[in-house]
C-alpha cells in the first residue's frame, strides 16, 4: 500500500531530521530547505500534506502558502506552519496567508502525528463532500459501506433516486432542479435524526441519487419517514397551476411529447438480513436491480430485497 506523502520545508537541517525521524514510518518524506525550493518540490511530487517553517530565507512560509493557494492544481493541500514559541503574531499571519494548522516549537512528535492524521481526514472529507448538498461523497459512501461489512452486524443499505426529475429540470430550470436536491437531502437528514441513538449515514452519489446506511431494523422506519416527508414537500417545488393539473408536459429521452405526474422519490433496500453481503460493489448492484423495480410503481415506495443466498 502507497504511504501518505508529506513534504517537509525548513532551513534548518536539524529540525528536517527530526521531522523526518517522526514521519518517516507512515509517510514518505520529501524535503525543501526554503519556500521557493518547498513550491518546486510541491509541483514536482504533489504531497497530501505539508509541513512549513515561518522563518526561512529566500521565501518565508507565508509567503509559499500565498504562492501555493494560487495554484489550481496545489490549492487543495493542507498546510501545517511551524512557529516559534509565544509568536502569536505569526501565527496568525499564517493562518491568514493560508496554512490550516500550526504547531510551535518544539513540539512533541505523537502531538506532530495526531494533528496530522486530523488535518488529513478533515481535508478528505471536505474534498469528498458534495458540493451542492454537502453530504458525504463517493469515497465517503465506500468506506462507510465497507464498515459495516467488516463489522459483521446486520445492516441496511437504502439508495434513494427521484423519479420524473429530468422532466422537472427541463421546464423548471437547473437552479430550480438543485433546489429539489438539497431540499432532498434535507429531508433524508431530517429522518435520520429522528431515529434516536442510532448511527445512520448518509451520502450523495450524485445529481438525484442518494443512499443511506443504518442497522437493518430500522431501515423500513427511516424508509417510510424520509417518503413521508418528500410526499409533503414535492408539490411545494411546482408552479400553482401544475401543482393543480397534478403533471407537467415535456419532453421523454428519445424527444417524444409526454405528460408526468408529480415527483416521487425511490428506495431500494439492500440488506445482509437473509444473505451474505462481502464487497461494496455487491451492495450496489443489488441496490440497482431494486430502484428499477421501486421506479415501476408510478408513486414513491421502497422496496426491500429478501432474497435469500442458496
């Protein structure tokens, strides 16, 4: 497995030794003695991480984090900033020309590790997340899914799809398409939190597609609940006269005139309750099969998978 890749930017080679030391057994280490070399070393081997001093000659650490965040392709890296002891005043010319952390010398290394192992996961998870939504995104979902397989308790995988939408967007508009999403998004949020002391997830595959995972007994409960709360929701998103005719006309994929009802929204239920459920890609291709089966009902439902593995 490929380490984490850190790079590290101080002028004195002591601290870079040090720094090294601690690192060097989880990460690989690439190493810059200024800001102006710490840039070139960032372009050339694009680290998840990086570790910069205040005070260097040639280029100061504010001075590289304001060069870097210009930086399309670099922007995203997180930066730890090393300062002296009692600098506040650097510090915050840190933080504010870009860095993400700082950390004062000396430091102890467990304490260098943890802030990293934080900065990392915080910055993935941002990375991850759905921009219009801002729910968790498709690396989030995978690992969260494999999780449960790993924990070896029963559980439930909901996917969750929005019918007629493509309808809805072409005479509404995108903007008004994206308000339907996050409101969606909402609404699975909002049922989620009404099952106390459960730990329910939920993640944005993309466009009208969401998922959610939860112990397999309350799967049905949080199914019900989030249909309930779209039902309610759907008719606020169209016109007055539309929300009367109870359909919108348009146009189907092969271009043909149509008239569709309402919105409704679609959950297939993949469950490891009566088989065995081994990978991720597994989860998604029954939860696939079941959508298609939900979509056919003509009204939200969601249907549970219960076949049983011979």
């Amino acid at each position: 497995m490929t380490k984490p890749r850190i790079l590290i930017i101080d002028d004195d080679a002591d601290i870079l030794d040090v720094l090294e030391l601690s690192l060097s057994e989880q990460f690989e280490v690439v190493s810059a003695n200024n800001g102006q070399m710490g840039l070139q070393r960032a372009r050339e081997t694009h680290p998840d991480l990086i570790i910069t001093d205040y005070m260097m000659p040639v280029m100061n650490g504010p001075d590289f984090c304001k060069e870097l965040r210009k930086d399309v392709l670099l922007s995203h890296i997180p930066i730890i900033m090393l300062t002296g002891k009692g600098d506040i005043q650097d510090m915050v010319s840190g933080i504010n020309a870009g860095a993400d952390d700082y950390l004062i010398k000396p430091f102890e290394p467990h304490t260098l590790l943890a802030r990293i192992a934080m900065i990392m996961k915080r910055t993935t998870r941002n990375l991850d997340a759905n921009p219009l939504t801002h729910l968790p995104g498709n690396a989030s979902i995978t690992e969260a899914l494999q999780e449960r397989i790993k924990s070896g308790k029963t559980f439930a995988v909901g996917y969750c799809d929005l019918d007629k939408f493509k309808l809805y967007n072409d005479k509404y508009g995108f903007e008004k398409g994206d308000q339907v999403i996050q409101a969606t998004a909402q609404i699975l949020v909002q049922a989620s939190r009404e099952i106390e002391g459960r730990d329910i997830f939920i993640g944005h595959i993309g466009g009208d597609d969401f998922v959610f995972a939860c112990d397999d007994d309350v799967a049905d409960k949080v199914s019900e609940r989030i249909i309930a709360l779209f039902d309610e929701t759907a008719p606020s998103f169209y016109s007055p006269e539309d929300r009367i005719a109870g359909y919108i006309a348009g146009k189907d994929r092969q271009g043909n005139e149509v008239k569709t009802g309402l919105m409704t929204l679609s959950i297939g239920i993949v469950s490891n309750a009566y088989q065995t459920i081994s990978h991720v890609a597994q989860i998604g291709e029954i939860g696939a099969d079941l959508k298609k089966f939900a979509k056919a009902q003509e009204k939200s439902n969601f249907i549970r998978d219960k076949r049983r593995a011979n």
